[in-house]
C-alpha cells in the first residue's frame, strides 16, 4: 500500500465518521427533542463535510 492509497482510505473513512457522527446527532436531537437548532446546523455541517470527503476519496482513487 503506497502513501496515495493511505491517505484515500483515511480520506474515506474520515468522511465516513463524520456521515455517521452527523445522522446520530440529528436522530437522537429528534427522539429527545432537547436539540437546539444550532445542533442540526452543526449536524447538517459534518453529513456534507463527510460526504464532500468520501466524494474527494472517490475521485482521487480512480487515478
């Protein structure tokens, strides 16, 4: 595994936590409904954050 693929996979999986991090902020901010709007923004931020990630990982993984 060279350096490129190295930092494509943790590119990957960066975007992942931050997908996963911001759908469980925004699931458990509905089921308790103690979430201030500014959580959801927060949540909203890290999901494209995170999708922006995977999508930089799955351009730069076909070269």
């Amino acid at each position: 595994m060279d350096a490129r693929e190295r930092r494509v996979d943790s590119t990957r999986i960066a975007g992942s936590i931050a997908i996963a991090t911001g759908l469980l902020i925004t699931v458990i901010g509905l089921a308790t409904d103690d979430t201030p709007p500014k959580g959801y923004v927060f949540a909203s931020l890290l999901v494209i954050i995170g999708v922006g990630l995977r999508l930089e990982a799955a351009t730069a993984d076909r070269r």
